[in-house]
C-alpha cells in the first residue's frame, strides 16, 4: 500500500498536484515542498474534471519485465515467431522503431538485439484483473475496454476517497505501481474522447489533463486521424476531399459533414469540438468473441487448415459459453501469404455456442477459399450478433446427427471442466506434423 506521506490539505485556488506524495502546493513550484519531487500536475481545471482514461503502459512486455528483472534494461519484444506480429513492445525497443502489429521479421530487422518472448495471455489476464479490481474500488462506473484499458467516472467520489477524482487517480497509479510492480498512463477531461486522447500524451507513467478551455484549440492544431475511429480508410476519403486537419472540420457545418459521409460525418463534426456526450458504461456488452492463429509457414492445404480451424471454433466456444453468450453470425478471417485479407460471414437461423455449429459453418465458408494454390499466413474465427443463449442451438430436423454432436461435446465440456482442457481432444485436431503457431489473440 501507498502511505499517505503528508498530511492532507485542500486543493489550493493554483490546482497543482504532487504524483508522488499527493500533496497542493503553489503553481509556480518546480518541485514538491514536501517530498521534493518533480513530478506534478497543474492546470486550472484540475479539481473539477471527472472522467478518466486509465491505460498500461506496455502491458505484456512491462509484466514480462516485472517477473524477470534482468530483462530490465534491454529492448523486449512479446509476440510471435518470425512470421507473427509484434503483441507489445517495449518503450526501449520503441525507440528503435518498433510498434505494436508490425510484422516480426521487420521488428527483428530495426532491433535485432531485442529480447523477444512468446504472449502468456493466462499471466497477462489476471495482472488486468488485478488492476480492474483496484480500478473498481475507485468508483463502480469502470468501462473496460480491453484487457489493459478503461474510462473511470469518479463523478460525486470526493467525499468517498476525500480528495478531488485527479487525486485518488494520482493515488491508485502509484499503487499500481508499488502493489503490482507495472505502471499507468492516465488521461483526465470532462468526456471520454479527451480523456483517451489525454492518456497518451505523456507516456509512460503520464498524467496529462485536457480541459474544456483548450480542448477546441488543442484539437484544430492535430491531424485527422487523431480522432478515435479514423483509420486509414477515412483518412483517404479525407483527404481525397482536402480534409487533413481537424481545425478543417471545425470550420464545416455538421449538416454539410453528415450529407457528405453519414452518420460517421456527424460524430466528426462532434468530436473535432471536443462534444462527447457518450456515458462511461460498466456493463457494454461485447460485439463479438474471436479467435486467430498465425502460422510460421504459409499453408494452403485444406486438410491442415481445418485443423486449425476446429481448434479455434472449440476456443471461441468456450468463451461463448463461460460468458453466457450465443451469437447468429459466424465470421471466417484468413490472410493470405501477400498480406490481404479476406473476410467471410455466415448468419445462422438460431444463435449458436456449439463448437462443432460454428467450424461446420466456418469450414463451408473455408472450403470456398482453399483451392489448394493459394496460401495463407493467417486464420481466424468468429461470432458476433449475439443473442438469446436460452434460444441458442435448437434441435436440428435437418441434420439427424447434430444433437448426438451436441450432447457428445456438452459431455466433453463437463470433464474439461473437471480435469482441464487438455483432457479431451478430437481426431480432427491431432496432427503432430502441424506448423508452429506464432500467435494466438484473445477474443474481443
């Protein structure tokens, strides 16, 4: 635990924080009177802002650092083989130009001296439990986003942690830190679009505030694609239009936005003034549960992608069913070996948690792909439009032996269950001269 280390004083009319011993002091310090610490946060709207991003920095690769110290000073990389991507990477390894998603063999050509590790995503899951867990006894309105990710609102929380929401956020990163051994970046601002674009602005171990005053400047000065949501397809559209700069859209009414690109139009117009009118939302339920391998060598043989695929069907199963979940839409992913991807979907009559409902759909969608010539470096599976599990895989009149399926794999769920996953496996899965998977994403 963190000790308070002085004796708590109001908030002076200057708002300037100290990050490490929480204590107000004069605006124009340049360190901490009482600790002597540099690191403090000032801006005039410091006590009054209430929503706050809350993002780990390097996640994997910091846990990965934490649990082996000599890995301290050296350039880590955490994901795949030679034909994977880059999970995390660490801020050394940053510096050499590598980046989340980029293709190993690339990341390995700009540090070559990096460290590079396989994802243990059980090890990564419970370190994010453990900080969602201290997130919550900040405040209940915690809106994850992804395993290392959320908005807090710490709105009316000022008399529950005695202190104004930059406070108590000053005070659970640093126990993060001391309690958990990795460290958070947390952005600050009256809505939730701020708040993230806040958090990271000065990474890592950051605290920076955006507040409503500058909000509308600080936004024209900064590219497009700034704005959550623009990826590099809007960006073109964009730009093919002249539209480079976020002070561009300010300067358009939101009519003419919304005539020109639809609803995605309308929230540009929105969120380039900084309005974000969205609730942190503690209980948004997921669009869909997935799963992804990919292979260290290219494959086209149909045979051997099946495999694969049933393998991935039995993963996204199995969060289906641990998450009560049942969706009507199946979705096969595969890239090919010159990067492009291809995405089929299939929409069921009644939701489905079945593995074996979700590969025969998937492996139809599969069987039109692999043509035997082409080869990919990438397959995945999924469902999405989820809907009621009560509902999900009704007896089929068509198919006489899918309810023998059924009851033959909720059997062989009760005894993984009881002895672990590993217990059980079907032929179709066994193939000992299969490739190395260098990659395995969770679901979404």
């Amino acid at each position: 635990m963190i000790k308070n280390l002085n004796k708590r004083k109001e908030p002076s009319d200057n708002k300037t924080l100290c990050r490490d011993c929480f204590a107000w002091v004069a605006a124009r310090s340049r360190r901490c009177p009482a600790c002597g610490h540099s690191r403090l946060v000032a801006h005039p709207e410091l006590t009054a802002l209430t929503i706050a991003h809350v993002d780990c920095d390097a996640f994997y690769a910091a846990i990965e650092k934490r649990d082996d110290p000599s890995l301290a000073d050296r350039p880590l990389i955490v994901g795949g083989g030679r034909r994977g991507v880059v999970s995390t990477a660490c801020y050394i390894a940053r510096m050499s130009g590598v980046h989340s998603a980029m293709p190993m063999f690339k990341a390995l050509k700009a540090c070559p001296e990096a460290v590079v590790l396989p994802p243990n995503m059980a090890k990564y899951a419970a370190v994010g439990r453990e900080v969602r867990q201290l997130m919550l006894a900040l405040t209940p309105l915690v809106e994850p986003l992804s395993i290392d990710e959320a908005f807090l609102d710490l709105s009316g929380t000022e008399r529950v942690h005695h202190g104004p929401p930059a406070e108590t956020l000053a005070r659970f990163a640093a126990r993060v830190e001391a309690e958990i051994g990795i460290t958070v970046s947390v952005g600050l601002a009256h809505n939730k679009f701020l708040a993230k674009i806040a958090s990271d602005l000065d990474k890592p171990r950051g605290f920076s505030v955006l507040g409503r005053a500058e909000a509308y400047d600080f936004l024209g000065s900064q590219p497009v694609g700034l704005i959550w949501g623009v990826g590099k397809a809007m960006q073109t559209k964009l730009a093919r239009d002249g539209i480079r700069t976020i002070a561009q859209l300010q300067l358009m009414e939101e009519s003419d936005l919304g005539r020109r690109y639809g609803a995605i139009g309308l929230r540009l117009g929105q969120l380039s003034r900084g309005i974000d009118n969205r609730r942190v939302s503690p209980n948004s339920p997921a669009k869909s549960i997935s799963a992804e391998t990919t292979f260290d060598t290219d494959i086209g043989d149909r045979a051997a992608l099946r495999r694969t695929l049933r393998r991935l069907s039995e993963k996204v199963s199995s969060r289906l069913k641990a998450a009560g979940l049942a969706g009507t839409t199946v979705t096969l992913k595969l890239k090919t070996a010159d990067f492009k991807l291809r995405t089929r979907s299939r929409r069921l009559a009644d939701p489905t948690q079945l593995a074996d409902r979700i590969f025969r759909t998937a492996a139809d969608l599969l069987d039109r792909e692999a043509d035997g010539r082409t080869l990919f470096r990438l397959i995945g599976a999924g469902v999405a439009d989820f809907g009621d599990p009560k509902l999900a895989d009704p007896d089929d009149l068509v198919d006489e032996g899918a309810h023998r399926r059924a009851a033959a794999e909720h059997a062989m769920d009760t005894i993984r269950e009881k002895f672990g996953k590993d217990t059980l496996k079907l032929g179709i899965t066994l193939d000992p001269d299969r490739p190395k998977q260098s990659r395995r994403e969770p679901g979404k």
